[in-house]
C-alpha cells in the first residue's frame, strides 16, 4: 500500500512540475517541444531569428515556435540594385492582360503609362513587415493612444475582424501606427523590390498569373471574385503558394498598400504645379484584377482618404533591428 502511494505521489509531483513548466512556457511567449536544450538558451535561440512566423505558418526555429503579438514579423531585404517600373514593352503586356476581363475594352495606352519609365534604383537595405498590419494590432495601439480611433459605419465592421489587415485609415494614421512601432510606411521602390526581387519578377511568386495565389478581383461589372475563396478581404497569410521568395505575404491582392511616397504619372519627375500631391498606393486588392497585381502597377489616393480596399505594413531601415512593441 505504501508503495502504490508513493507511486501516486510521485506521479502527482511529475504532473505538478510538467504543468507549472508549461504555464511558464505559455507567459513568456515560447512554447518548448524539445527538452536537451535549456529554456534560457532556447529563449535567445528564439529571439536571435527575427522574421520567423506568420499568421498561418508557425515558424518552428530548432524546437522552438515564437509566438510573436502584437505586430508582424518584419523581414530584411537585403541592399540591392533592381529595374523599377516598366518598359513600353511591359506596358503592352499589361494592356494584353487587361484586356482577358470582362470590361477589357476600356483599358488604353494610359491605363498603365504611370508606370513608366523604367529604371535602375539603388536600394538601401531594409527591413519590412512579413504580412499586412492586422485589424488586431492596429487596435492594440489605438488602446494606448498612439493611433486615432477608426470611425466605422454600420456596413463597414465586416472588415472589423481581429485577423483581417487594417483598412478604412488614412495614410497619417498609416504613420501613426508605424510611428508607434518605431518604423515607417516603406517607399514605393521598396515595396516593388519586396515585390518583384532583383531579377524584376511580374507578380511576388513569378511571371505567370495565377488565380490561386492571391485574393483578386475582376475588371467588371463585379468586380469581386469570389472563387479565391473569399469575396471582399481575407486574414492576413491566407495565401501561402502566393508568396515572395524572400517570404514576404499578400504583396498582391487582398488589401491595397500606402507607400510613403508623393505620387507623380511618371516615375523621376517631379510632382505638378499646382496639383494636390496624392500618395502611391501599391499591390492591387481584392477587387482588382491580374494586370494591377502586378509588382510595377501603382495608383494615387489622397493621403487624408480612408478606403475600405487600403491597409498597409510598415518598414524599417537596416542600421535599426526590428522590434514588436
């Protein structure tokens, strides 16, 4: 009888250690799946490898998943030389594209001129959010103060789900929140380095448009496309297949993105007298179709506008090391 006792005691004792070892895994934000290793060790392990999880693929890094909340994971592109814009020959493949939607006959040689010349730019190294900020995190710094409030209309709070990227803000509120991270909104040749690489890729996972790779839309009398798997925005990650080879998430589709820049109709000039200076907008949304997915494809909205189609990641220079606030 002593024996058994102690048997159960013992096991009591094991169970006792396991759970209070667990809860302390939970709190500090790692979950431990492997045992030789340390936890102290483990912990550094886990926050030497920034950039390691997404919102649907857990980073395993040696045994280790991170759970990073609030903000996303940020990436470092490295510095790099790459052709920014578009070539008339490129132009012409857009209009080509264009015109396979429903209402291709309304696309012309302007449609996609704002995306010329073509140039060679030179890129500082970076760092850039892996996915677009959440509705979630979004909120997390309107609670402290740092962000205004989004004011929602009744129609608008479906797009109010925590896992959805922030839209309906306005590109200072973009900043605030960025500011609040210590970062930025990333310049319009960032995002299209992130987007298109060194080699000048068409869309973030290649040359060839695929339907399945991001949340798109159509050139038509409906515009959204439901056969993606989600009629207006989707959770931040959903589309996996679709990413940049660098990792990145959603460079195309789902949400729109501020960029920092003041937009001018060609790349290098300045911006015209006496016209109000809108700001780029990047990456296509979930109502968009296949030609302005396309890593060079741009488009102006007022800064002070807050579009249900605009949300936004944000960046930061490489001389700074990413941190989640």
């Amino acid at each position: 009888m002593r024996t058994l006792v102690s048997s159960r005691s013992a096991r009591r004792t094991s169970a006792c250690r396991f759970v209070g070892v667990a809860v302390v895994a939970l709190l500090s934000g790692i979950v431990a799946v492997s045992a030789p290793t340390p936890l102290h060790a483990r912990l550094r392990e886990a926050r030497a490898t920034p950039g390691t999880t997404t919102p649907v693929e857990r980073a395993v890094a040696r045994g280790v998943v991170t759970l990073r909340t609030p903000g996303s994971a940020m990436i470092r592109v490295a510095r790099s030389e790459f052709v920014f814009g578009s070539s008339p020959d490129d132009v012409l493949e857009a209009l080509g594209r264009c015109a396979g939607e429903p209402f291709g006959h309304r696309c012309t040689e302007r449609t996609f001129s704002n995306e010329l010349p073509s140039l060679v730019a030179s890129i500082a190294s970076f760092w850039l959010d892996r996915t677009e900020v959440t509705v979630e995190a979004y909120e997390r710094c309107v609670a402290v103060g740092a962000c205004p409030p989004r004011t929602l209309v009744a129609g608008e709070r479906r797009l109010d789900s925590p896992e959805l990227p922030v839209t309906l803000v306005s590109s200072y509120e973009a900043e605030a929140y960025c500011r609040f991270r210590g970062a930025r909104l990333p310049s319009e040749a960032e995002f299209e380095r992130a987007a298109r690489g060194t080699t000048g890729r068409t869309y973030p996972w290649g040359d060839l448009y695929n339907s399945r790779l991001s949340n798109h839309g159509r050139f038509g009398m409906e515009a959204v496309d439901a056969s993606d798997g989600f009629e207006e925005l989707a959770p931040v990650g959903s589309f996996v297949s679709g990413r940049t080879p660098d990792g990145f998430l959603d460079l195309a589709g789902n949400a729109a993105e501020w960029t920092s820049d003041v937009y001018t109709e060609r790349h290098g000039l300045p911006p015209e007298p006496g016209r109000s200076a809108g700001r780029v907008v990047k990456g296509g949304h979930f109502a968009k179709g296949s030609a302005w997915l396309r890593g060079a494809a741009r488009a102006e909205l007022d800064p002070s506008d807050r579009s249900p189609f605009v949300g936004f990641r944000c960046a930061r220079s490489a001389q700074k090391q990413p941190e989640t606030p």
